[in-house]
C-alpha cells in the first residue's frame, strides 16, 4: 500500500494534495498497489475528491490537538500511523507544508527523502523519482534504498484524474481519534493574519502574473492585481527583486528562494529573468514576457516576448480581456 498525505486549508482539501493522490493512484495501478490518503483533524468538508481521485480507504485522525497544524504533532501522528499500517511509500504535495512536514517524518523513520519531483516512473517493478537539479537544467534519477520511500511532489505538474461517472463509489473511512504520545517542544500556529484581499497561492494557480524590478513601486503591483480578478484561478507573483524592494509579500515569490510554480500561464511583467527567477517558473506550461530591454534573459524561455512598456501595455491588455471574457 501506498499513503498519501492531504492537506486542507479552511476545511477544503487542496488541489495539490489531490494531484499527488492522482499520479500516485496512477503509478500504483502498475504495480497492483493499493492507495491509501490520510487526513489529519475534524474540519473537513467533503472527502468525495479522494475517492475520484484514486483512495480506495481514508485514514481520518481525530484529535483536540490536531485541529491546527503543528510540525512536531502532525510528524508523531503520522509516524505512529505508519508504524501500524507499514505502507510501501508516503506522499506529500510540494507546498510549504509538505516541505516543512516530509523532512520531520523522514528523521523520526530514519528514511531517505525524494523533494520536489515532476516525474514517477515504475521501472522493471521499481519506483524511480525524477526531481530537478541545477536550477532545472538538468534532472535526477533516484532510487531509495531505505523504506518506507518519502517524496514530495511539484505542484502543478501532475493532471488531476477526470471524472467520468458522477456514481463515483466512496472508499472505506478508517476514523483514529489519537491520544498524543509526545511530551516534547511544541510549535503552534496561534493566529493566522490573512493579507488584505488575500489572492490564490502561486503553488495553486493555473494562471501567474508576475512582477519584477520593472514594476517601479508597490501601487503598481495594483494593475497587475486588476488583471488577476479578470482571469479565473490566477494569483500574484513576484521576482526577488520586487519582494526585497517591499513592494510586495514574500508569499508571492517565486524563484529558488521563493516557490516554485508549474501555472499552465506565466505572464512577466518587468522581469529580466535572473538564473533564481527562472529555476522557480521554467516549468510553466506557456511563458510570456513583457520587458523594455530586449536582451532580457527571460525571452530566451519565453513562449512569447513582448519588448516594450508594461505600463503601456497593461491597461489595453486588461480592456481586451474585458472584452473576451465577457463573450
């Protein structure tokens, strides 16, 4: 059996978690394997989207201090888990959770750790992992020795299953209420300050507009952010530059230091494209940039370049997508 481990936000499961359910479903039907998804606290709304998406049975853990997450908690849970169920392998989306949570578990198993893969290949009965390497340059083929196998997987990247009967069947829902067994250092999220007209998280969106150096000032970032409510499943992005200038949160960026984003669109306004930038979008299914200098690095991935002002070029941009959505 295979685990795959499903995050929520305000109850909702999140659409990288039910990626990573998908193409492990997907892989695991090669090799005759079950796909198990496990759910930490009482606040879910809907489980159905893990049975479409491949669980055959959930593991629920229930508890009054599993309500909000905690690395250590969450980490002792699920390692207790584990050490029950004994699956083959454990899967986490890439997000910031998943890269805080994997690791954590991986000490307490005393296991290897595959992060960030784009790709899962089932070789002569063998699991392989592919994960970028050198900025996206280059890609690495792995093969863990420790078990169970660990990896976390790139948002974004993997399709979601399509649904093709509305009957879909529900998988068996095994409910755990825990008692905690760990008496170490707790951290715990206390208050969750959302920003102001808090957009989707980059990891999330199918759609990125971004803004650099080029931008000028943080008002600017304003004309992007009226793009964005123009185009459905979009978020705000943003070059270091932008993010170390204060215009705009670090949330929003992405880069080798940032998140590293795969949106099926990247618009680039006013980024010349640095080695960090590019290693956090080049996976992006179609690139188009907007820059003066017509040497920018950025058209050199770029599906299409525009060379020009983005100040000039936004505001028709923003009126021809009036028009076309409104169709």
């Amino acid at each position: 059996m295979w685990l795959v481990f499903i995050e929520k936000r305000e109850g909702k499961i999140k659409k990288s978690s039910l990626e990573t359910l998908a193409e492990t479903s997907r892989r695991a039907e090669e090799l005759d394997l079950e796909v198990a998804a496990v759910v930490v606290g009482s606040s879910f709304e809907n489980l159905t989207p893990l049975w479409v998406q491949g669980a055959k049975k959930t593991y629920w853990l229930k508890g009054e201090d599993l309500e909000v997450y905690s690395p250590e908690i969450y980490a002792q849970v699920l390692y207790e888990l584990i050490q029950q169920i004994k699956p083959e392998a454990v899967f986490f989306a890439g997000t910031a959770l998943g890269r805080d949570l994997a690791p954590r578990l991986a000490a307490k198993l005393r296991v290897a750790l595959v992060s960030d893969c784009t790709r899962i290949i089932i070789s002569n009965g063998s699991l392989l992992f592919v994960r970028p390497v050198y900025a996206g340059k280059a890609l690495l083929t792995l093969k863990l020795k420790t078990k169970p196998f660990l990896a976390t997987l790139r948002p974004n990247v993997f399709p979601l299953k399509e649904i093709k009967d509305e009957n879909i069947a529900p998988g068996e829902i095994i409910e755990k209420t825990i008692g905690l067994n760990y008496n170490g250092p707790v951290a715990k999220v206390v208050e969750i300050v959302r920003e102001e007209g808090a957009e989707l998280d980059v990891t999330e969106a199918e759609v990125i507009i971004s803004g650099g150096r080029g931008m000028k000032a943080a008002e600017n970032f304003n004309l992007l952010r009226e793009l964005s409510t123009l185009i459905p499943r979009s978020a705000i992005g943003a070059s270091r530059a932008a993010v170390d200038s204060g215009w705009i949160g670090h949330q929003h960026q992405v880069g080798q230091t940032g998140k590293t984003v795969c949106p099926n669109l990247y618009l680039a306004f006013g980024i010349s494209g640095s080695i960090q930038h590019l290693a956090g979008m080049s996976g992006s299914k179609v690139i188009v940039a907007v820059n003066k200098d017509p040497e920018a690095p950025i058209f050199k991935v770029a599906d299409l370049g525009v060379v020009g002002d983005l100040f000039q070029i936004i505001p028709p941009l923003k009126e021809e997508l009036r028009k076309a959505l409104a169709e």
